[in-house]
C-alpha cells in the first residue's frame, strides 16, 4: 500500500524511515518532507494546513491508501476529519480528541473531573482576574497559554513580578498568539528527591480500547547545557530512562495511562493514535505535566529505531482497532539523539548553510529536520538541523558513539548540547 506522511521534520523521518522498512508499504510521500526524506518519499509541496487542498491531493492521487498526520496542527484543525469523511483511512485523533493537546485547559479539566494526578491550576480568561490570582498564590507558580504554542508557551515565574510580567506577555501582549486568550495557572511541581522532578516522555499507541507504551524516552528541552537557555522545540533525547522502573511502569498504566483512554471513551471524544504523555516523578507519585496527540519531536527519533514490529502493521491496527491483536516488541539497549541547531537559534539564525555530512562511523544514523536541497547542494533550512542518532548497549555507549558522528558533520553556526543522555544517568 502506498502511503502519504504528513509534516517534514526528524520525527517524520523517522516514521518515514520505519515505514520504509515494512513490507505493507509501496511507495511512501510526505507533505512536505525535506532533503533527507527525499531519499526515501516523494516529497510533496503542498500546505497540509489546508485541508481540501490535502483532501484534493489524496483524490488525485489514487494509489494512495493510506495517511499518517504526524504534527499537532492539522490534527488540532481537523485533517483526520476531513481525510476520514472523504473515506481515507488515516493514523492520527481526529479533532475531537486532538483537543487533549490543542486545548490545555480542556487537558486539565479532564484530568480533575477523571481524578487523573497533575498539578493543581485555575482557568483565566480575565487578566484582572488572573492577576488577582497569582497576587494571592505560592511561588514559583507556573503559566500556561491554552493553545498551541510551539512548545514554547509554558512560563516558570518564580517571583511575583516574573509572574505580572508573564501574564501580561501571555494575555495582553499575546506572545504566543491566540493561544494566550485564555491562561492555566498551575501549581509548581517538585520532585522526589530534587527540585524540580523527574521527568520521562511516554509515547503509546493507542486505538481507544487498547494502549501500548513504547519505550520511555527523555527530552533536553532548553537550548544549552544543564537545562539553562531558552525553551526550545527539544535538543536531544535518550532511551530508556533509568528512573522509569516497572512499578513505576504500572503505576502510569493504572493511575494515568487507563484512566485517559476511559476519561476521552466517557467524553465522548475517542482517541486513536498516538497519546503522548509528559510526566513528572513527584513526592505524591507520576504526575501529568502534558499530554500531546502524536508522536513526540525529538523523543520519536530514538524510539522508533528501537522498534522490531511492523510500524505499518501497528497503524492500520489501530485504525481497525484490533491493537489488541499485535504484539509491539522492542530491541534491548538504548539510543541516543543529538540535535545540531543553527547558530541563534531559538531565537533568530540563518538558513542556507551548506552542510556536510561524511562517514557517521558505526551505529550511527542522521534524521533530517530543517534541510533542504539548493543546486543540488545539502543546506540549512530552520533552526533544528539535524539530528545524529546512535544505538549502544547503554545510554553511555549509545551518547559516545552519537557524539562521535555529531562532531564530524559540518555547517557554519553549528551548535549543540553537549550533555545529551547525561542526566538521569549519571546516578547509574
Ligand atoms: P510543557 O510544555 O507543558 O511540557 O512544559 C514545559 C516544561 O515546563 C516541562 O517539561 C516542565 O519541565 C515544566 N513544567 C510544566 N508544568 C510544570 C509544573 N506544573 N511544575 C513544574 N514544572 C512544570
Ligand atoms: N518533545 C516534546 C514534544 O514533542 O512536544
């Protein structure tokens, strides 16, 4: 079966990388993919946030059965929906459920009404009253715009005037756009055995029955060395996570991951797909510090590569809701993956870099997010670069050999984290 994949960066590489591997699928397009998914896809430049265009293409394009959406924005605007009512079969929520992610406010209210542990938070949609709020409440206290926001709309005010200033970027100024109209404010969580806590990405496929965890994985989100800098779309990540034992397995199954697939079955909002869940190791136990409707970016690029089954296999189980039926294996050892950022960035860098790659060396692999091909030539094309993979026996081995690849690749304004896959770990 032919297949379209949806976005262009490292988490769809890899998902274009694994489908690649199974013998289900034909020829594989993605919309819009990038140079390094040009060599496994057709590459299609066509905008997946306009729906009847996407609609108009898949109907143009006959052999294609089957759509995997992978970002959260046309998930939260509903492409599942207008793919499904068109009769194409398609990985993803659709709208309905999307809102798990593209509504924070909706994502805590459920959790309250299901009693699913997260933070304790109020809903502002009133300035004067969210100002009033955090004038009478504990610090830090932490903002959040309810909408999408690039995975930047998240402020940790540890002083009063941090969290004036914060509410009135989210809601006046609208820093992050609409998404700001309306503010969770939400208790500050702390962890076990530091401050702040513990925290590990768990991905699952889920087809609203049945929900099966892939392996856990850690985030960097901040742009430098020792979580300091600006957030950032993520800067590297690692698996498995020492901390997350199976006890500590069955509690997120029992207390978080169940209870979620019911709350949205209750709600009437089904989901299938992938549920991510953001989770914080706290003094009271996992907490919920998010939820996300897909598959994580960069948490994806060391997950998938460690994935024995079928990935396609997976899918179109979901989709017929059978994910009962697979059994989803994963090979032993761990991976890391290192991002190679443009110079600047988050903030402002340039694009059309020439980049050089050369030999990885052993066991290490490349997923492209912002590059692009110019007279034939590999260049820079947005500020998450590249990411350099690499399996190992152990997360130590696995950072070393990924290291190793990531010094050899070559574009002016390079610039990475260098303590990838060392938190967490270093306590063995
Ligand atoms: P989010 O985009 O919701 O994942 O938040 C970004 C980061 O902010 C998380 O990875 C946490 O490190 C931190 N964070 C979010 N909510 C809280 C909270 N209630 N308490 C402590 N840290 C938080
Ligand atoms: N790595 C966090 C995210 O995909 O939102």
């Amino acid at each position: 079966m032919n297949v379209l994949v949806i976005g262009g960066g490292g988490r769809e590489h890899a998902v274009v990388a694994a489908l690649a591997k199974s013998p289900l699928v034909g020829k594989i397009y993605c919309m819009k993919g990038n140079a390094g998914i040009a060599e496994l896809a057709e590459c299609v430049d066509v905008d997946f946030m306009n729906s009847a265009a996407v609609c108009d293409w898949v109907a143009a394009h006959k052999d294609v059965g089957y759509v995997v959406v992978t970002p959260d924005d046309p998930l939260a605007a509903g492409l599942v929906d207008a793919l499904e009512a068109r009769g194409v079969r398609c990985f993803g929520p659709n709208k309905a459920a999307a809102q798990i992610e593209a509504s924070k406010s909706f994502a805590k209210q459920l959790m309250k009404k299901y009693g699913i542990p997260t933070a304790a938070y109020e809903v502002f949609d009133d300035y004067e009253k969210a100002l009033a709020y955090v004038r009478g409440g504990k610090f830090p206290v932490v903002l959040k715009a309810d909408g999408l926001a690039l995975g930047k709309g998240v402020l940790i005010c540890e002083t009063l005037a941090d969290a004036e200033a914060g509410l009135k970027q989210i809601m006046l100024d609208k820093a992050f756009g609409a998404a700001g109209s309306r503010v969770v404010v939400e208790e500050f969580l702390t962890g076990k055995e530091f401050t702040p806590g513990e925290e590990v990405s768990v991905l699952a496929f889920t087809d609203g029955k049945t929900i099966v965890p892939m392996i856990p994985s850690c985030d960097h989100k901040r742009a430098l060395d020792g979580d300091r800098g600006l957030n950032t779309g993520g800067m590297g990540t690692f698996t498995p996570c020492p901390f997350y034992t199976k006890d500590i397995a069955d509690e997120v199954m029992n207390k978080i991951m169940l209870p979620t697939v019911a709350a949205m079955n209750a709600e009437g909002r089904p989901f299938k797909g992938v549920l991510y869940f953001g989770l914080m190791r706290t003094k009271e136990g996992m907490k919920v510090v998010e939820y996300n409707s897909r598959f994580g970016d960069p948490e994806t690029q060391v997950v998938l590569p460690m994935l024995r089954t079928d990935l396609m296999e997976i899918f179109q189980a979901v989709t017929d809701g059978r994910l009962s039926e697979v059994n989803v294996e994963w090979e032993e050892g761990a991976c890391v993956c290192v991002v190679l950022a443009s110079g600047g960035y988050p903030q402002h860098y340039e694009k059309g870099k020439e980049i050089a790659i050369g030999d990885l060396g052993p066991d290490a692999f490349v997923y492209h997010a912002g590059t692009a091909r110019k007279d034939g030539k590999l260049v820079t094309a947005g500020g998450r670069v590249l990411n350099v993979c690499a399996k190992g026996r152990t997360v130590a081995e696995a950072r070393a050999k990924a290291y190793a690849a990531a010094e050899k690749i070559q574009f002016e304004g390079k610039q990475f984290r260098t303590d990838i896959g060392i938190k967490y770990n270093a306590k063995g």
